[in-house]
C-alpha cells in the first residue's frame, strides 16, 4: 500500500521510480559545462541530512573534473525545488522563477541541478532534476528527472546524493567514480602486501597476507580478478632456515579473495603486467624460454603461454589497448636504455614512442585507448621521474608533475579523467590522485610506504 | 784291454813304485850339511819420533735439540793432514766450526789421519722428537652455510648493465674456488645466486635486470667448471637493497650479485 501511494506522488510529480536518462550530452573539447547545483532542502525529518546530501552532491560533481561548477554566492534568492516552481514569463514580463535566473548573468549557467528530499515510510527518497536552462519550455529542458531511495540516515543520505551525481555525470560521457577502489601496495605491516582502498582514500583494507614480498598488482577491467607476483617462502626444514621461492604469478578472485589456479612457467622469474580487455588472458614477462625477460601472453589459469617479443634485450610491462585489445605497449631495453614502445599484439609494427632520452617506465592507456600515461627522467638524474601524457597517434606530450623525486606507476581511474600514482615527497612514499591535466591532486594514504596503485571499475 | 784289465795293470804299476822308492831311499842317505843359520836382524836406527795426529777436542753445542734446530760442532786437530767428519759434513781443517741440522738423534765421528797415526773422536747431538699435534677437535665445524657467507665475495655492475668486469671477474673466480670445494665436501648443498639493482630504475625494469645479472654471474661460476644444476637464480630487483643513501657509493654496493644458501 505504501508503495502504491509513493508511486503515484511521483507519478504526479511526472517522475517514475527509474526514469530515463535522455540523450547524453555532447561536450565541445576543452570546454568544461558550466552548471549550478544549490543546495537541497529536506522535508520534515529529512533536513537534518541535507548538510552531508549537499557536500557530497558538490563533491561528486567537482572532483569528477568534467563539470564547471558556479559558486553558490552568484545564485539567485529564489531556488526552485520541483519543475511546478518554474513560471514562464508573459509578455517579457517575469511570473516568478525562470531559466534566465539562471542562464542570465551573474550566474551564466547552462545547466541546472535541482529538487528536494522527504523522509518518509521510514525512507529517505530524493527527487532530483536536471534541466537545461537555455532551452525554452520545461519539456524541452528536462534532460533528468528521477528517484532516488536510501535508509534515512546519513549512510542513506550520501547514497542518494553520489548516485544522483553519477547519473548527472553519465550524461555528460563521464562516469562516476563510485564504487571503484585502488589496490595497491603498502609496507605498513612489515612486509609488502596488496592493499586496497576506496578512491578518495576511505577504507584502507588488507587483501594479501603472505608476508614475503608481494607486489605488482594488476586488476582485470570487469573488476573480477587480480594478478600480482610473490616470492612464495619454502618452510625451513632441518638444517636450512626458510627461505623465499623465484618470483612467481598469483592471480585472486576480487569477489571471493580466494587465490585462483594459475600455472606459473619453470622460470627464474615471473611477473605479470596486465589482463587483456577479453579478461580472459594475461600479458606477462618471463624468463622462460629465453632466459632473458620478453613478452608473453597466457590464458587466466596459465595456459596456452606463448611469446609476443623476441629479442636479447631487457623486455617487460606490456600494457594491452583496452578499448581493442589489438596492440600494446610496453617497456623495452633494445635501444640501450628503457623506452616506451609499441607494438601489435602479433608482434607486427613496432615503434618506439619515447624519444630515447633519459629513462622511462610504466606506461599505462587511458581507458579511450588514445593516450598513454607513463614516466620519464627527462630533464633530472636518473631515479628521479615525472609523469607525462601521451597522444598515442600524435606523439604530443603533457607533463603533469614538475619536480625532482620520484614520481611512479601511474594509472588511470575508469573515468578517463583522473590518475592514481605514487610519489616521494617527503621520507615516505605514499599514493596521490589527480586529474589527468595535472591538477587536484590530492593525498590517499600516510601510513607506512604505499605505491604502485590500480584503479578498479566502480560498481556504476 | 778291458777296463777291469787296465785298472789292474795301474794298481800294479803304483805298488811297484812304492816298493821301488822304500826300498832305495834308506839307501840314500847322504851326509847334507846342515843349512845355515838365518843372518843376525839387521837393526835399522829407530825413526825421529813424528807425533800422532790427535784431536784435541771435539764438541756439540747444544748437544740436545729440538727437532728442526741447529747444533754447531767444534773442533780443533793437530798433526793431522787429513781431517773429515761423517754424516755428510766431510771434509774440515785443523780448527772448525759447523752448524748442523740433525733430524734424528746422531753421532758425529771425526777422523784425523797423520804420518804420525789417527785419531777418531766422536760428539752426539741429542734430537728430540716434539710431542705429537693434539687430535683434530671434535667439536662442530664451520656448515657449509657459515663457509659461504663468511669466504664468498659479491660481484659488482655498472649501472644498467649485467657485464662481468674485471673485479667481478676476481670475485667469482675466487667464488667458483670455493664452491667446489663445499660442493665437494657436502654433496647436498646448493647455493642461489641473487641479483640486486640499485634503486634509480623502476622496480618491474629492475626484477628483469637483477635476473640477468645472477644469469650472467651463474655462467661464469659454470664455465669455471661449477656444477650447474646446484646453483639457483633469484631476482630481486630493488627490493631488498643493501643501504639506502641515495648516492654511488650506496648504488654501486646494491648493483650485486650475491651468493647465499640454497635449500
């Protein structure tokens, strides 16, 4: 019974429980959306929680880096809640709230986020809107127009705000960060383990106990599996005291945590570097076969191990397309010092991307497959890297870190826009967040050393 | 004749003879005159009286040694020309000295020949036999383990590079030694070759080049003539350095390949 009588308020409200998202919109490049996001009011018991809905509306839609939010302080007096409150005007003349409120100087926006909050039947329901407001008619502007339900608390309350603003986000092309966590690496108990937190750094949890050196990680983009590589510790037996195995591959299951079969190769060492977009292969480097570290690609249990590079040189990181799985990048040793190279996966058309000075590692795609992040010594002594952007087809580069240190590992977060790395900017090292033009960087971590960092898919 | 015929005509021949002699030599006597007496000794003058070579003395000092010391022999000869000491000393003059290394408890004879007559004298050097080594302990010996990390040296790299250069060199030559001989007197031991970088690189560049240098350092010890199959590789890149300044001396301390205990 109370669900009926819900829906029909948002039916007559002219929402339903998930209404569509219309059309997404197309964004001139370099132009972030200018858009104005007020703050909410609660009915009733519901505006206790509107403090933490408001902040983390704000948040989301800020630190995504893909929207041009107006301040608050450029608003006009009068804030509309539902679409009722909007009068269009009549013969020039204002009849109340209107879009030029808001399309018109001071505040100069094209888009606007607006609705309310109510508690009630014991839930905390959320009606949101987004309208473009340099558009004529209430019709024409409605881009959103939906639900959100959450426990009536201030768990509740930020739920029904991050998917309010993942869904605002999803119109623009973005994608929300929400659900996606980092795994990496950290020392802070002694022993190099995989960790893994949320993306602004909340809930820093243990994954790996296998106190040795464990490191590397890798995730597969369906955000199922993870791959690293461990030095396994043989048990002392009488007479000779413990000591630590080759390097070898492990791979876990990110749902169950439990340690998957993988087949590693008799090999003095293995280490893998990605999961190919399929998720259902490995890149790897081994010194199988050659004796020397190359390229190979194995099934997810192991099998199936066949070689992608063939030469003499120092050959790892192979980093696969994600958007085609076609070619690759990796880090090679052929030139004399390391360089970023690519290649097709058939081992066809290889080039080398960076210009030969210096040192580089890591690189990593960017999600589209159009760039590469990686880092580069240019311009410092050897050990102190920055990291640079690429335009894969261009060759043309970004610098985003500028100092002497050790800029590292960085990876990009399944929203295209923002870069994991790690840095040592002080005695330790820890993992930083940034956006992909240098900018926000922001601190995730602060106990023990932690690097190394792969950005997982969010559950949106 | 026959035989028997013959040996009597010979027996017969022989007894007439006999008869003949006995009968004729009574007969015979004649009167010889007796010989005549040997002449008186003719004495010669009795020689200017020539003194006897004589050793005055003859002695060791000291007279008992420990085995592997010295001890000198003196002397001193008159009237002698010809003077010598056995035991392999020979020949000496009148006044002497000689230092001796006798193993064994040895007595020395000097002779000295003259016109006049000899004389010998002898002299013993007493050798003692030190006692005997204590017994070899039989407490714990140095493990194979402890030999390794205390005798074994690490070899040194360039940046960048897995190249054995002359200092390497020394080191696994010297490391390679001392392998077979553990390998020899302990057939279970093995041992793993790391390899170590320094920490400029990135850590995945560095795994890959730690390997290539325990490559490298292992077939040198094998081509040395190690054996192969008891010698393990292990990378670890960065991850396990040795100090942690960041300067050359640091770098080039971590840039190694080490050898430690298998399992």
């Amino acid at each position: 019974m109370k669900r009926t009588i819900l829906f029909l308020c948002a039916g007559a409200l002219g929402l339903a429980q998930n209404a569509e998202i219309k059309r997404p919109i197309v964004v001139t490049p370099g132009e972030k959306p200018p858009i104005a996001v007020p703050d909410f009011r609660g009915a009733g018991d519901a505006q206790p929680l509107m403090g933490t809905f408001n902040r983390v509306v704000w948040n989301e839609l800020q630190n995504s880096g893909q929207l041009k939010l107006i301040p608050k302080t450029m608003y006009p007096l009068t804030v509309p809640q539902q679409p009722a409150d909007f009068r269009p005007p009549v013969n020039g003349k204002s009849q109340g709230p209107w879009f030029s409120d808001w399309s018109s100087p001071p505040v100069n926006g094209r888009y606007l986020a607006f609705g309310y909050t109510a508690a009630q039947n014991g839930q905390l329901t959320l009606y949101g809107w987004l309208y473009d407001v340099q558009q004529t008619s209430t019709s024409s502007a409605q881009l959103l127009a939906k639900v959100y339900v959450g426990s009536p608390d201030e768990s509740g309350s930020r739920k029904v705000a991050q998917e309010f603003a993942a869904d605002i986000l999803k119109l623009f092309g973005g994608s929300s960060l929400m659900g996606s966590r980092i795994y990496f690496v950290s020392d802070r108990t002694g022993h190099k383990e995989i960790w893994s937190m949320n993306y602004d750094g909340s809930d820093q949890k243990q994954f790996t106990s296998y106190r040795t050196i464990t490191t590397f990680p890798v995730v597969s983009s369906d955000g199922t599996k993870i791959a690293f590589t461990t030095y396994p510790m043989r048990a002392a037996t009488p007479g000779h005291p413990a000591t630590e195995d080759q390097p070898k591959i492990y791979v876990h299951s990110l749902e169950t945590g439990r340690k998957l079969v993988y087949l590693n190769q008799n090999a003095s060492m293995n280490a893998a570097s990605d999961f190919m977009p399929d998720n259902r292969h490995l890149l790897i480097y081994s010194t199988a076969s050659a004796g020397i570290s190359q390229i190979f690609m194995t099934d997810i249990d192991g099998g199936n191990f066949h070689r992608v590079t063939n030469t003499r040189s120092l050959e790892v990181e192979a980093k696969a397309n994600p958007k085609t799985g076609a070619d690759i990048v990796f880090l090679s040793g052929r030139g004399g010092t390391p360089q970023v190279y690519r290649m097709n996966i058939d081992g066809t058309d290889v080039a080398r991307l960076t210009t030969g000075e210096g040192d580089c590692a890591n690189p990593a795609w960017s999600p589209d497959g159009q760039h590469i992040a990686f880092v580069w010594s240019r311009g410092f002594e050897p050990g102190n890297f920055n990291i640079f952007i690429m335009d894969v087809a261009s060759q043309e580069l970004v610098q985003l870190t500028h100092g002497a240190g050790r800029n590292e590992n960085p990876n990009w977060a399944p929203d295209g826009v923002h870069i994991v790395f790690s840095s040592k900017r002080g005695r330790n090292t820890q993992i930083y967040t940034m956006l992909a033009d240098g900018t926000q960087v922001q601190q995730l971590t602060t106990q023990g050393n932690n690097e190394k960092p792969v950005w997982t898919k969010g559950t949106q | 004749m026959s035989v028997s015929d013959r040996l009597h005509a010979s027996r017969f021949a022989a007894t007439l003879l006999v008869l003949t002699l006995a009968a004729v030599a009574p007969g015979c006597k004649k009167k010889v005159p007796p010989p005549p007496p040997p002449p008186a000794p003719h004495t010669e003058p009795a020689p200017p009286s020539v003194a006897r070579a004589s050793v005055n003395s003859f002695t060791a000092e000291p007279s008992t040694i420990e085995r592997g010391q010295s001890s000198t022999l003196s002397w001193s000869i008159s009237n002698a020309t010809d003077m010598s000491i056995d035991h392999g000393v020979g020949a000496v003059q009148s006044q002497g000295q000689r230092q001796v290394f006798p193993t064994s408890t040895t007595t020395y004879t000097l002779t000295a020949n003259g016109p006049g007559g000899s004389d010998t004298r002898t002299v013993t050097v007493t050798v003692n036999t030190p006692p005997p080594p204590p017994p070899p302990s039989t407490g714990p010996r140095l493990s194979s383990a402890e030999m390794l990390q205390q005798q074994s040296q690490d070899a040194y790299f360039d940046y960048d590079k897995s190249d054995i250069r002359n200092d390497a060199r020394d080191a696994l030559t010297r490391d390679a030694g001392l392998l077979k001989q553990i390998f020899a007197q302990d057939p279970n031991f093995t041992v793993v070759v790391e390899g170590h970088c320094d920490e400029r690189g990135s850590a995945e560049y560095n795994l890959a080049l730690g390997d290539k240098r325990a490559s490298a350092a292992k077939d040198f010890l094998v081509q040395l003539g190690v054996a192969g199959d008891r010698i393990k590789t292990i990378s670890y890149g960065k991850e396990r350095p040795q100090c942690t300044e960041a300067n050359e001396d640091c770098w080039q301390k971590n840039r190694r390949a080490h050898l430690s205990a298998g399992q």
